[in-house]
C-alpha cells in the first residue's frame, strides 16, 4: 500500500476520483482538509486523520462516564465536542455519578447533543484513553487487532468509538503499553503484525 | 543618499548579512504542549513564540456561541520579557488589534460550520521578539492549528514585508523597522491560492512599491511555507524510521 502524509491545502490527487472523508474540492482539485493518511490506490478519495476529536456517528458503542443525574436523566461525558444525555424514560436501572457505562449512540441531535441509550455499567476494571482517530486501528481489520490483543494479555476488553477503552483481568500494564504502542505507530502499515511481535515476545519475558 | 548605504551595502546586503528578498532562519517544533489538542513552537530569527490550540470546545460564555458556527478566540501576548524595556502585563491596545485581525484570517481557513455552538480556543505567547512577530506567531498558531487536527481549507502562512532606506526588503527586523522612511506591511496568505488574509501597512508607499512588496511578500511566504510542511510531516516521520528497525532488533535479543 501506498500512503502519504498529506497537510490541510494539499492537493491529494489528480484523477477524478469519489470524494470521501475528510477532503474538499477547491477548483475542480481534491485537497486534504487536515494531516492526515492519504492512500493512493483507492479509487475513494478519502484522507484518515492522524489528530482530531471524536465526532458521534449513529450506532457507535461508546464508553462515557456518568457525570451528574438530574430530574429527567444523566448527563455524561463521552469525551466529544458536544454533551450527551440519556433520558430516564428509556432506561430501568438507576445510575450513579462517576459510574463508568458503555452505550451506544442513538442519535445525534440537530443541536448536535448525542442521544445514547443502553447503557450498562462496569464492575471493576482500568479504564485507557487513546486518541479517537486512532481507534480503528486498535480494533483492526474485522476485530483483528483487538483479537491479538486480547490474546497477548489475557483481559477482556471493549473499545468505545469515543478514544476509551475499558479493560478488566490478565496483563493490564501491557495492554496499557501495547495501546501506547499503536497510538504511537497508528500511521504505520502491519501494526497488527508487529503488535503480535510485540506481545509474543513480552509475554516471554515474564 | 546616505540612509541608503545604511540598509544595504554595496554587494546588496543587509545590516545582518541577508539579502533583499531572504528571510530569517526559522525553526518549526510540532507537538511541544501535551495539555493541549495541539501546539507548536517556533523560533524565527531572534522572535520566539509558543502557540496552543484547545478545541472544539463547547463555548463559553453561551451568549457569545453561535449556532450556526463554531467561533476563533486568538488570544496574542507578549511576555513581559519579550521586548527591551519591560512591558506592563496586561493586554494592551496593539494586542487587542492583533488578536482580532489574526482571529478573523482563522476565520476564513477553518470549516467553522462543522462544529455549530462551539468555541476553539488559540493561544499565542510571544517570548522573544524583533519585529514581524504578528506573522510568527499566525505561522504558528496555524501549524498548531492542524496539528489538533481542525479541518482548515489551507495553512495559513504569514511573512513580513516592507522598505527601509528606500529598498524593498522582506522579513524586516527591528533595526530596519525603526528606519526613517520604514515602511511595515505584515502579510498572511494561503499558499495554494495565493488569498490574502492579512494584510496592514504602516507607513507611506508608492503605488509601484506597494505592488512589488505584496509580489515579494508572496514569495517569502511560500518560502515560509515550506518549513511549516517540513516541520508537519517530520512529527510523523521520525517514530517511522525507529520502528522499521524494531522486529529485527526484538529477533535479535531473543
């Protein structure tokens, strides 16, 4: 695979392409719109982003923390741009301030407050934060990585979309390592790969 | 006909030992503040400036949001230290007038309607200074500026143009801008478009030496240009390099 670094102005492509995420047309050209990834042998025009803040799409499981309980619901901090609300009318168990929860997004309102519903609280457990855009790369390709990660350090984790990742039981310190390691690689092809390196040979030396 | 052989000498050097149309050396870190979304350091000639990007935020005061866009807060210091006598703390008019028109060039760059009702915050603290520092620090707020990864239509790059001794010269310092017949024009542009964002002039021009100096002021600023996507790629490339030698190294220790 071929991929470049791209910055905001610079024009990504010649061809006539699809437009994707993250580019702009100025002039009939493609530009990127942010630093970003740019992958030339697609036939979408699309640019990752390397930095950013998480933005809400529907149907994304995030993990917020629960912030302040009022008459009618919870407001909690689900690390976005905007607050989010989970009204008391859609769910049956009580909440707690401070309690960590996953959910998912159930809506994103035109005054861009996020609607999430189903929560379920954690028992125990670390909590990480990763850069958001960063997130897919931990999960990988169909779950791979999150797999691999799995394996290495023995804990059951969930990632939210949101730049959290919640993890509980095996090796916590290399988990929290390995994510350190892909956040810093996230740019990088064959992270899966090096990251099975990576814990095989950690887990080794323990 | 004296004042001009003071500016520049007969093999057409400055004071410092530049030529007309050559700016001061700069020096682009990215990533330096880690509390903030993003951040940038930038040492161009003796000007030393740190630039610090928090946002989207939600906004407050909410009267001041917008529901339609998101609003630039550019906050432009200077240090107390940064100029030869100390200068009082608190904001001043100059440092008003300057946060305002840089905020306002952000304005034209940044897809703010992507981000209704929320405020993005830029900090500016200018440690060091010798004349032009309004363009060092727009240069390094905008590097900051991508490195929180806002989408933006371009980078904003900002280079100083002006006369001293009747020459047109770009990147004037201190000593050049103090000339009797100085004239200052700070200048921002877009590169890919040439757009102009910022644009003041303090002094008296021609028509034809105004002329010369936005055509000057261009170039410079593409030169500028350069190191700021020098320094945005280099925060990527560096962890590159180290890792494709990681799996032979961890083959070798088994």
């Amino acid at each position: 695979m071929s991929k470049r670094i791209v910055i905001p102005g610079e024009q990504v492509s010649e061809e006539r392409k699809r437009l994707g995420s993250h580019v702009y047309l100025r002039e009939g050209k493609i530009c990127s719109d942010c630093v970003g990834l740019y992958n030339e042998e697609s036939n979408v025009a699309s640019v990752v982003p390397l930095e950013g803040k998480y933005i809400p799409l529907v149907g994304d499981t995030i993990i917020g923390i629960v912030e302040s309980e009022n008459y009618s619901g919870y407001h909690v901090d689900v690390n976005a741009v905007y607050p989010s609300f989970i009204s008391k009318k859609d769910i049956r168990e009580i909440l707690k301030p401070k309690s960590v929860i996953s959910a998912r997004v159930d809506d994103v309102q035109e005054n861009m407050e996020i609607k999430v519903s189903g929560p379920r609280v954690f028992a125990g457990g670390e909590l990480f934060t990763v850069s958001p855009v960063r997130i897919p790369r931990v999960i990988g390709r169909d779950g791979s990585m999150l797999n691999v990660l799995r394996e290495g350090t023995g804990a059951s984790i969930l990632v939210g979309r949101n730049g959290r990742v919640w993890a509980k039981g095996g090796n916590l310190d290399l988990l929290r390592r390995s994510l350190e390691k892909i956040e810093s690689e996230a740019h990088l092809d064959n992270l899966t790969d090096r990251m099975t390196a990576f814990l095989g040979l950690a887990k080794k030396n323990n | 006909m004296d004042e001009k052989t003071a500016y520049v000498d007969k093999h057409g050097k400055r004071t410092d030992g530049r030529v007309l149309n050559e700016v001061r050396p700069i020096k682009i870190e990215v990533g330096v503040i880690p509390e903030a979304d993003g951040s940038c350091y930038l040492e161009w000639g003796q000007n030393k400036v740190f630039a610090a990007v928090y946002g989207p935020n939600e906004c407050i005061p909410k009267h001041m949001s917008d529901p339609t866009k998101a609003i630039i807060r550019y906050n432009y210091r200077m240090a107390s230290f940064s100029v030869p006598d100390r200068k009082r703390p608190q904001p001043g008019r100059r440092e008003v007038e300057i946060s305002k028109v840089s905020g306002e060039a952000f304005e034209k760059v940044v897809f703010l309607e992507r981000f209704p009702g929320t405020q993005i915050e830029v900090e500016v603290e200018i440690l060091d200074s010798n004349a032009g520092t309004r363009v060092a620090a727009l240069t390094a707020a905008s590097v900051a500026m991508a490195d929180a990864g806002i989408p933006m239509k371009d980078i904003i790059v900002g280079c100083g143009v002006g006369k001293a001794g009747g020459h047109v010269m770009v990147d004037l310092n201190k000593f050049e801008e103090d000339a009797p017949d100085a004239v200052d024009v700070p200048m921002a542009i877009l590169p890919s478009t040439d757009e102009i964002v910022l644009l003041q002039l303090d002094g008296l021009a021609t028509r034809e030496e105004f002329q010369s100096m936005i055509s000057e002021g261009i170039k410079a600023c593409k030169m500028v240009y350069e190191k700021q996507k020098e320094a945005l790629k280099q925060k990527y490339r560096i962890p590159a390099e180290e890792s494709m030698n990681l799996p032979e190294q961890g083959e070798g220790f088994e």
